[in-house]
C-alpha cells in the first residue's frame, strides 16, 4: 500500500508539472500546443487530470488504459490456450510484459516531468517573441522519442532526453530523430566519451545556430594520438566516429576568425566550457588573415547534442588551450556573456 500510495504521489507530480506548462499563459500559444500534443502521448500521469485543456482526451484515455488493463488481466490464459504451454508460465510471462511496460512509462513521466519544467523555467526567463513561426512538432519525432526515452532509467539520461523534449517543443527542428536514435544507442562508455569532448570542446555559435564545434588539437594531430593525454586516444575518438558524433578527419579545420577581436570588438567569439570568449590580437594584424584551428570536429548530431550535455571541467586542456592560443598571438579574453 505504500508503494502505491508513493507511485501515485509521483505520478500527481508529474502530472502537475505538465498541466502547469499546458496551462501557462507565459509560453506562446504554439509552444502549448506542441506541449500538449507531447504530453498527451508520452506522460500517462496527465490523462486523468480534470483540466480543460486535457478532457478531451482525458475519457478516450481512461477508456483505453481500462481495456489495456483487462486485456492484461486475462492475457494468461488466453497466451496459454494459443500455444498450449502451462497457464502458470503464461501468467508469470503476461506479468513481466506488465513490468517492462511500467518501467517505461515511468521512464517517460519522468523525462516528461524534467522537460515540463524546463519549459517553466524557459517561460520565466523568456523575452519578448520575435514573431519568428513555431511549427507543430511532428509525430514521427514524438513516436522515435518515445521508443528511445522509454529505455532510459539513468538520472543522467533521463535529464538528456527531458532537455532535448524541452527543446524539441519550443523549437521543432531543434533535434533530428537520428540524434534521438544515436542518444538511445550509447552504452555509458560512449555516454562518457561524448561527455568528455563535449566538456573539452570549443564553439563558434550565434542564436542557438552553430558553425562550428571541435576539440583542438593544439598543434597536434588528434589521429596520431595528439589528444591521448586528455583521455581522447585514437581508440576513442574512433568509437565516437562509429556513433557518428564525430567525423572521419580528426584533423579538420575551421577559420576562426569570428572570435578575433577588432576595435575591442568580436563578431561572434567561441564558446568553451559554457563560457563566452574573444581572442585579442598581441599584435596588429590583418582583419582579413586567416586563423586556422584544426582539431576533432563534431558532426550535427554532435552538435544538437552538444546542447544537452552536462560539461565537466577539463582543467589541464583549458590551460593548455590557453597556452596555444596565446603561442598564436592573442590572449583569451571572457566576454562575459554566456553563448545561446
């Protein structure tokens, strides 16, 4: 009885947090409704609350979960007269499809209590609309999220995929069903990999859009094990490479020229360890001289991931970053503003 009375407790927060997200007046009315379309496939806490925005999915729901229920209820039976097998083995198997199917649903309320309060906080933090269209999020992607969310019992992956919903419903697009699929694949290995490059990696972005993301190589070569010193052995970053987090050359470049400052002023700055960045020229030189940085880059589902990650400090190559920079000529300079 106290688990039940526990389980329910959850599940009235859960739903709470949703209903306060649906029912805000705070978010654009596109950001609700793509909410409510959300919710109402993958938070099960949500169908019974008497909220007008819900009743009307509410009595098709109760009515579906009251069949689901009695199908399971006699699903034994049934299972053991098909196959002809013992109706006590029947039973014990109905009742761990039953677990397996609780374990998931408690996995997407969850995820969707996580992103509902992303969403509220968004809300709160948001500025005025620049009237740019929000478009209805897909049920394709919700369908593909479901299936890779519902997997996930970790806090850590649970926070992931409740960060990439928030996104997802603010912004459709944000996040293909291809980084959702990759996200669901890794096993706590890769997670950890990703986490340390994503910890270690340095940005070009402006508006949530980003141009570039890599780890540099500080005048190594990441395939000749350039980067092993800080836990990025060729072994790894091959690992990343089969996720498709990373690309193939890990020895590419970008022009990073946006992040030079010119007239104490940066056109975009990188972006490292949250932080928001400018290079200050030592010396005078040419605004229209290239300024090569070679190093791991990250592909788009690395990218769209990128926002998510929790980054770790990676005090020996931040300092070495530094160090590398300014054997180029500058100095590394916050902004004092974090990146989108």
């Amino acid at each position: 009885m106290e688990n039940q009375d526990q389980a329910q407790s959850i599940i009235t927060d859960v739903a709470g947090a949703a209903i306060s997200v649906i029912s805000g007046v705070s978010l654009p009315a596109p950001v609700r409704r793509n909410a409510l379309k959300a919710f109402d496939q993958l938070c099960a806490a949500v169908v019974d609350i008497p909220v007008a925005y819900l009743e009307g999915f509410a009595q098709a729901k109760r009515a579906e979960n009251a069949a689901r229920a009695e199908l399971i209820k006699r699903s034994g039976d049934q299972i053991s007269s098909a196959i002809e097998v013992d109706p006590a083995y029947a039973r014990a198997a109905a009742s761990k499809f039953a677990q397996k199917i609780v374990r998931e649903r408690q996995s997407l309320d969850q995820v969707s209590a996580i992103a509902a309060a992303k969403l509220e906080q968004a809300s709160e933090n948001a500025s005025e609309s620049n009237g740019a269209e929000i478009p209805e999020i897909s049920e394709d992607w919700i369908n593909s999220f479901e299936n890779e969310a519902a997997q996930k019992s970790s806090a850590e992956m649970q926070e992931m995929f409740g960060s990439i919903l928030a996104g997802e419903i603010q912004r459709p697009g944000s996040f293909s069903v291809r980084t959702v699929k990759i996200l669901g694949q890794m096993d706590a290995t890769s997670a950890a990999l990703f986490q340390k490059i994503c910890s270690m990696a340095i940005s070009l972005q402006l508006n949530g859009q980003f141009f570039d993301s890599r780890v540099a190589s500080l005048g190594g070569n990441a395939a000749s094990n350039g980067l092993a010193k800080y836990g990025l052995s060729f072994e790894s970053l091959n690992t990343l490479q089969e996720y498709g987090l990373v690309i193939s050359d890990f020895n590419s470049y970008m022009d990073y020229r946006p992040a030079i400052a010119t007239n104490n002023k940066v056109a975009i700055g990188f972006t490292h360890a949250g932080a928001l960045h400018a290079l200050v020229p030592k010396e005078e030189r040419s605004a229209s001289a290239e300024f090569r940085v070679h190093g791991v880059m990250l592909t788009k589902a690395g990218r769209e991931l990128l926002r998510v990650v929790p980054v770790l400090p990676e005090p020996a190559y931040t300092a070495d970053l530094v160090t590398f920079f300014e054997a180029q000529g500058f100095r590394v300079v916050p902004v004092g503003a974090t990146a989108a």
